[in-house]
C-alpha cells in the first residue's frame, strides 16, 4: 500500500476531495459547496414555483457546455442602461441560479449514496492505475537491460537471417529472368537443329514462367519477346513442313507434328500442308519447265520468268521434250510420294493410338478425324493438280511430227504416270486420257498415212531376197514387242491396273521405290542395253551344215519306199529344224527342197518392216486404250495392202490366170480364163483357184484402200479428196523382179518368198491375236472377228493362184497335145509299150524337179509350197492328158487299153519323183477312160454324174465310144443332155 502511496505521489496524483477544488471556474458555478449546499436545502421554497422559476430559464442555457452565458446577457442589454430594471433582472437571474443550484443539490444529495460509492471504485482504480504503473516502469527497465544484453543481439541474426531468405529468393529470380532473357539464343540453336518441340516446349515454359515474374517491370518486355519468339517458331515450322512436301522424311515430319500438336493446332497444320503441296506441284513444274526453255533459249532473257505455266509449256522445244517430260513426271512423282508417305505416316498413328484411353481428350479424337478426312479428300485435290499441270504440258506441243519411238516414250510416260493415279487414289485419269488422245489420233493419223506410203515404197523397191534371220527367230526377240514381256497377262486399261496388282500380288509403284529410285527413270535405259540377235549371216546354221546339206541331198539317190510311206503319212507342215544331219536328210523324200537349209522363217525386209510396224502399233493400243479400234484398224489395213501387194505381182499374170468372174464347170471355184491354145485345158482345170471368200476380201481391199485412179508416180503430187486420204495407189513390182525366165521357173524363187512371207505374216497376226483380243473394245471385237476370219485365215489361199502360174508355164502341156494327136488309137492288136508323149512328159516333170532343186539351193521351199507346185502340175498334166484323149477321132478298145497303159506308166514314174499321195486327179483320168465301155443308159447317167469334165470332153465319149454301138437318135439324145447340163454356165 505504501508503495502505491509513493508510486501516487511520485505521479502528483491528488485524493478525490482534492481533485474537486481544482475544478474550473464554470464548474464551480454547477457544483455548489457544501456550504451552499447546506444553505440553499434550508431556504424554505415552493416547489411549483421553484419550478416555474427553471421553466423561466431560457433554454439556450441547457443547449451545451460550450456556452457562454455571460457573453449571452451583456448581447441582451439594451442601448440604454436602466439601473432598475437591471437590478430586477439580476434578482431574477439570481432566483434562477438559486433555483437551479437547488435543485442540482437535491439532484446530489440524492445521489450522494451512489456517488460515493463509484467515486471510491475510482479511487481504488487510481491505485490500481498506479501500481500498474510501476510494474510497468520495472518491467522497461528490465526489459531494456534484456535488450542490451539478449535480445538485440538475438533478433539481430534472425532479422539478417530473413534477410538472406529473402536475398537468395530474388537472387533465384534474377537469374531465371536472366535465364528467361537468354533463351532466345539457346531457341535459336534449336532451330537450327530442327527440334521444334523442343523450342516450342522451351518457349511455353519460359512464357509460363515470365508469368510468375510479371511483377517485375522487365518482365512485361521479355513477354513481349517470347511472343514474338514463338510467331518466328511458327513460321519456321511452316517452312519445315513445306519441306516435307518434296522430300518427306519421317523424322523430320514427327518433330513437326508434335510441334503442331504442342501448338494446339494440328488441323491447321493439316490445312497448311495442303496448301503447301499445291504450291509445290505449281513450283516443280513451273522450275522444270523454265530450266528447259532458258537452255533451250541460250539467253539470260527473263521473259520468261513472268510467262504462265501454260505460256512456258508452248516453247519447249521437240529434242527437249521428252527429257523434260521424264523430269517433269519425276519432280511430280516425289510430291506424290512424299503425300503418300505422309499418309502412311498419319495411319501408322491412328494404329498406335486405335484403342482410346482415358486420358484422351475429345479434342484429340476430333483432330485425328479432321487429318483422316482432309487427307483422304486432299488425295483426288492433288492428282487433279497433277493431271492438269501435265495436261498442259502434252498440249502445249504439236506431236504429229515426233519420231515414233520418241512418241512412243511420251505415251509410256504418260501411261506410266496414269498407272500412278491409279495407284495414288484410284483416278481413271480422264483428264490425261483425254489430252493424250487428242495428240495421238493427230499423230497417229500422219504416222499411219507416212507409214502406208513407205511400205508401198519398199514393196515397189522390193526385190523379194530372202531375209536371213535364225532359225529360232520370234517376234518377241523384237525391240517393237518388248513391251509384251511385262504384259503376258491380259492387258489392262489404267484403272483396272492398280486391281490387277493386287490380285497378282505384285507391288505396287509406292512399295517399288518407297525409298529410292524412281518410276519415270531406269524405265528407258533397259532398252537401249538391250539388243536383237534375230539375223543369220547367210541363213545357216553353221557352214559345215551348209556343205553337209548340199552332199547329202545330191547324194540321196535311192529312198526306201517304207521310208517314202513313213513320211507321207507323217504330213506335219513346217517344224523348225534344231539341227540336220546326214540320217534325217536321206529319210526325207525328194519333194522336201527346204533339206539344205534350216526351217528359218522365209520373209523379207518388208516383212519384217511390217512386223516391225504391228509392234509398233500394238505398243500404242497397249498405253493408249482409247483409240485402240483405231489403231487395230490400221494394223489390218498394213495386212491388207501387204495382201493386195503380193496377189498383184504374182497373182497376175498375161498367161492364163485366176479371173473372179470366170466359175468353172466344177461349179465351186473361180478359174482361169479362156485363152487362145488349149483353152479347155486351163478352163476345166479349176487350178488357179481363188474361192469366194478370198476374192471378196480383195474386192474389199481394192474398194476401201486402193486409190485406183492415182499413178505411181504422181500420187505425191495428186491431191485427194477427203476420202481418197485413207487410200494408198496400188504398188508396182519392181522392175529388178523377172517373172519371165524359165530356168528360174518363172521368179519361183520371189514367189516362194512373197508368198511364204505373206503367210508367215499371217501366222504372226495369228499368234497376237489374243493379245490384240483384250486390247479392242468390246464393241468393236466383231471387227477383229471378221478380220481374222475373212483375211487373215485367206493368206495362204494364194499359194494356189500364184503357184499354179508357174505350173502353168513350167510344163510344155501344148506339146503333149500336139504328140498325142499324132498317136493312133484304133489299133486291132494290144500293146505292151508305152507311147513316146509319156516319156516326153516325164522329161518335162524331171526337168522340172531339177529346177525346184535349184531353186532350193537360194530358197527354201517348205512342203506345203512343194506339195502345190507338184499338185498343180500333176492336176494339169492330168487335165492335159484327158484333153488329149478327148480330140481323138477314132479309138479301138485295144487302143482304150492303150491309153491305160500309157497312164499307168506315167503313174509308176511319177510316183520316184514325188511324195504327193494320192494323185491328184488319178480318178478323173481313170475313170474318163474307163467311160469307153459304159452302155447307153450308163453314159446317160455317167454324164449327169460327171459334171467335172467339159462338154468337148462328153462329146467326144459320145461320138467316138458310143457311136458304134447306139443309133443316131440315142446318140442325139446324149448331145442334148450334154448340152442341157452346159447350157446354165454360159
């Protein structure tokens, strides 16, 4: 209690009591003395007038404690100062004080109980104020000697600890933003190292980060940065993905995507490279075919630079554009390829990612689904820009002037590039099917027009030599049918290709050169390595074959009969001959003049031209579809003319030949015409035969091809109307060809080679016809139908013309006439010898056999040429000898017997000389003589049954074998009935 005493006293603080005196002034007035007080509770005073004394109070005076009353009432004196009435207004206000300090001390008195009380809690709250006071005042003191002995210390370190914290932290900002602003350089450094998701990635991160330190004032210009940073990333990426457009590599395309992917914008990459590769498509093209026209030029002109593609292509020159066409197709091919690989690219990931996962966003499905539509879509875009870029191209050049193989290569490049298309998203390629027909029906229609006039040159200039080629030659040995090598299976227009690859399970052009190489190279080079080797330097073998060949055929004198029936009955045409040896020739019989050469094929330089040329044709139908009909119809117009050609040089001829107007009294063939001499002979042989098939298709060739009214020589000046160009004058035979000579059995060497080539020829068409088959549309097969089995199958019918006019003249038949009309035939008696016309006429025949020998020293002459040639002479000598027995006047029977006799000897002696069984025409003799001993009703019948003989050759069975024996009038009846059978042919 002291201590709070002191503690009081020490502050100056003062008892209640105390502290009332020192109240101001104006309190002093509100709170009266004790005294006052005491005197103002005795003054007697009525309530109600104490009261009406405070409601007389202005209320001014209750307003607040800041009023200042005095300064109130001197406001209120008036100007003049009346000492009474101021004196009366100071007693009120006297009154009012009193009655107002009244009140406030029975206020207080009233109170006093509860004033007391609180004034003592204020006086114990004092002590307590002041002991608190002292406490506090030991506890600074103590508290300040902690401090300088603990605590500052103390507090210190911590406060610098903080500081540290807090140092080290913006240490670790500072040099993330100084790494921040470094990164532009280590971005670029992956630029250039191509890693796109990496600078994006890194790029991302620092923005992420610059994020966090946006408080920063320098972090506001380094955001600035890193946005431009990424616009330049992005560009870059799309210079990067333009790239993939030519040379597509699957590293480089996966750090794009991903790059595009941590854009977020995949479809916009997706739309992106597709503008890219249209771009590039216009950009190849235009680079390939600008470099050609600037070499080509040889000026540093720039005019060319601002042409349009389509301008550019019309100033490429005829030697540059083939390889501008093959850089052209290769340049186009790596955007294609590069477009597929992409595609690859993007299957192989929708396969990896083909089983959704739960962390797969919708965003994610639907931009795999928009890359699969747009590719899909973008397929046909790009092949469509690809086919009209080469379109002008092939149409901004005229073609019909090219050479042929050089166009030939323009088609195999294009059908190449179609087949491409086919591959690449299953295009027909209509618009490179179209562009390319139009140039080849202008081209082909010129080249077929030169090609027609230059074989009409070489038949004219030919001189029918046999052209030696190997005894193993085929047509596929040529360049012209290389092409079928790589199409033994049926041929296939370009949209049916790319089926046909997968069916055969071959690869397709993609899997071929998915890595390297190329389509449109290699492709050309293969044929220039590659050579024919169809020639023979003199059409054998070996020339110890050609010496053995002739010894062993001059040597062969005697042939076994069982050898001679072996090979009658063993007829099996021309089969080539690997090898001939001594034992094969000698059991070969004498009619087989092809023994001193091998079975090479017999066919000229003309022949093999028009080969050459049907190669040539076929190699268009096989790359261009569209005008194959076109084509087929040329190449049977080659077979036509060639046909035509060798019928009119040796089916022709002033002596009896063929005439298409003149049936013979067989009824069922054309024969010869009538002549001065004996004219029976040749009109009732029906040797020269043409049949009707084949003297319509001449008549048809004649009608459709052959310009009858334009010479040789000035057909190249003649101008024909528009019909006549489809037609070709008819050929002249050379005049180096003589027919005439008869020790070459009248040109028998050139005839066996023209025709023998002409059905070589044919067997050739023969064999290309199935493959000429699935080229013809299917409209238009019945035309090839009919080509074949109107004039082709006719080719070897013209043996029989052309040959029986060597026949004709090889034999003197007028001679055997004239030695057989000098033999009596009415002899009594029966002769055992034979007359001389028989031995005369088997000279003729030896001497005929000498000259078929050797001519087959120079030409082979095959069995089927042989067995016409001695089939028309034998037919012919036959004919001969009945027509002989026919102008006899009188005959015996002895003298019957006589001609029997004769016939069989030349029967027995023809049959050394040649393997022909049986003989032609054996019966038509036989049974003319046997006719002598028929009855009259026989001979009736006999010349009703027998309308193969004339009517002289009746006539004189009538009148010379039958007179004797019947009366005038049945031997009129007979004439009659001969003459009703003759009468319907004339």
């Amino acid at each position: 209690m002291q201590k709070i005493k002191s503690l009081m006293a020490r502050q100056g603080l003062k008892s209640p009591q105390e502290s009332i005196t020192d109240l101001s002034p104006v309190e002093n007035l509100r709170i009266p003395s004790k005294e006052e007080l005491r005197e103002l509770r005795e003054q007697p005073m009525d309530p109600l007038a104490e009261q009406e004394i405070i409601e007389s109070i202005e209320e001014v005076y209750f307003s607040n404690d800041s009023f200042d009353m005095v300064q109130h009432e001197l406001e209120k004196l008036p100007a003049e100062l009346n000492l009474l009435e101021l004196e009366e207004y100071k007693e009120r206000l006297k009154k009012q004080q009193a009655a107002v300090s009244k009140k406030v001390a029975d206020l207080i008195l009233e109170k006093q109980p509860s004033y007391v009380k609180e004034l003592e809690r204020v006086t114990a709250l004092q002590t307590n104020l002041q002991l608190a006071a002292v406490i506090c005042t030991n506890a600074r003191r103590q508290l300040s000697v902690s401090k300088e002995g603990f605590t500052e210390a103390s507090l210190g370190l911590l406060a610098n600890q903080r500081r540290r914290q807090l140092l080290t932290g913006l240490l670790k900002s500072l040099r993330t933003i100084k790494t921040l602003q470094r990164t532009d350089v280590r971005l670029s450094e992956m630029l250039e190292e191509e890693d796109y998701p990496g600078a994006i990635q890194l790029c991302l991160e620092c923005q992420k980060a610059a994020s966090t330190f946006k408080h920063y004032s320098c972090i506001s210009e380094l955001n600035s940065k890193l946005q431009d940073t990424l616009e330049q990333i992005e560009e870059q990426l799309d210079v990067a993905l333009s790239k993939t457009c030519k040379h597509f590599d699957v590293a480089h395309y996966t750090k794009v995507q991903l790059a595009y992917t941590l854009l977020g914008k995949t479809q916009t990459a997706m739309d992106q490279l597709h503008m890219h590769f249209t771009q590039a498509i216009h950009n190849t093209v235009f680079q390939v075919v600008l470099g050609y026209v600037e070499l080509c030029a040889g000026n540093a002109d720039t005019k060319f630079q601002k042409m349009q593609y389509k301008d550019l292509c019309t100033h490429i020159t005829l030697d540059s554009y083939i390889p501008c066409l093959t850089d052209l197709c290769k340049a186009l091919w790596e955007v294609m390829l590069s477009y597929h690989r992409t595609i690859q690219w993007h299957e192989e990931q929708d396969q990896q990612a083909s089983t959704p996962t739960a962390d797969e966003s919708d965003d994610l499905v639907v931009d795999r689904s928009y890359v699969k539509k747009k590719l899909e879509h973008g397929l046909t875009r790009i092949w469509q820009d690809v086919q009209l870029k080469v379109k002008a191209y092939i149409l901004g050049t005229d073609m019909s002037n090219f050479k042929y193989d050089d166009f030939i290569v323009v088609l195999d490049v294009i059908s190449r590039l179609m087949q491409v298309g086919v591959e690449f998203c299953g295009s027909k390629s209509e618009v490179l099917q179209e562009s390319i027909k139009r140039q080849s029906v202008n081209y082909f229609k010129n080249y077929h027009r030169a090609r027609l006039e230059e074989l009409r040159m070489f038949l004219e200039n030919e001189t029918w030599e046999l052209c030696p080629v190997k005894s193993n030659f085929n047509i596929s040995q040529l360049h012209e049918f290389k092409f079928m090598d790589h199409c033994r299976s049926p041929s296939l227009s370009p949209s049916r290709q790319g089926a046909s690859i997968l069916i055969l399970g071959e690869l397709s052009l993609f899997q071929q050169y998915l890595q390297d190489g190329n389509p449109f190279e290699m492709h050309f080079e293969q044929k220039e390595e590659e050579a024919e080797d169809v020639l023979a330097s003199n059409g054998y073998e070996s020339d110890e074959l050609e010496k053995s060949a002739y010894q062993d055929y001059d040597s062969d004198s005697d042939v076994p009969e069982e050898l001679k029936q072996d090979f009658v009955d063993e007829q099996t045409g021309d089969v080539p001959l690997k090898s001939v040896s001594r034992e094969t020739i000698r059991s070969k019989k004498r009619s087989d003049y092809n023994l001193n050469k091998t079975d090479a094929p017999i066919l000229t330089n003309t022949t093999l031209n028009v080969i050459r040329l049907v190669g040539k044709y076929m190699q268009m139908m096989n790359i261009l579809k569209p005008i194959a009909f076109d084509v087929i119809h040329c190449v049977s117009q080659l077979f036509d003319y060639y046909l035509f050609a060798v019928y009119t040089f040796f089916g022709r001829n002033d002596m009896p030949v063929p005439s298409p107007s003149m049936p013979t009294h067989g009824g069922r063939e054309s024969g010869p015409a009538r002549v001065v001499g004996p004219a029976c002979l040749y009109e009732s042989s029906g040797l020269g035969l043409i049949s009707s098939r084949l003297r319509t298709t001449l008549n048809r060739i004649q009608e459709s091809l052959i310009d009858m009214e334009s010479g040789g020589e000035s057909a190249g000046l003649h101008i024909p109307t528009e019909e006549k160009k489809e037609k070709v004058p008819s050929p002249h035979l050379s005049q180096m060809v003589v027919l005439t000579n008869g020790g070459t059995l009248y040109g028998l060497a050139q005839r066996v080679v023209a025709t023998e080539s002409l059905v070589f020829l044919a067997e050739q068409f023969e064999a290309l016809q199935s493959q000429l088959d699935t080229m013809m549309p299917a409209a238009k097969k019945p035309f090839l139908q009919q080509f074949y089995s109107q004039t082709v199958s006719t080719a070897s019918e013209l043996r029989k013309p052309i040959y029986w006019i060597v026949a004709a003249k090889a034999i003197d038949y007028e001679q055997m006439l004239l030695l057989m009309s000098g033999v009596k035939w009415d002899i009594r008696e029966i002769m055992s010898q034979h007359n001389i016309y028989v031995d005369v006429l088997l000279q003729e025949f030896e001497m005929f056999n000498q000259r078929l020998a050797e001519v087959s020293r120079h030409v082979r002459i095959p069995l089927p040429v042989s067995n016409v040639l001695w089939e028309h002479c034998i037919r012919l000598a036959n004919r001969t000898l009945v027509e002989g027995y026919a102008n006899v006047k009188k005959c015996s029977n002895e003298g019957r017997a006589l001609m029997q006799l004769d016939f069989q000897q030349f029967l027995m002696k023809l049959e050394k000389l040649t393997d022909l069984r049986p003989v032609p025409d054996k019966e038509f003799v036989e049974t003319y003589i046997k006719a002598y001993y028929l009855t009259e009703n026989d001979m009736e019948q006999f010349i009703k049954n027998h309308r193969e003989y004339s009517m002289k050759q009746l006539a004189n069975l009538v009148n010379v074998c039958l007179g004797s024996h019947i009366n005038k009038k049945a031997r009129q009846k007979l004439l009659a009935a001969i003459d009703d059978i003759d009468r319907p042919k004339r």
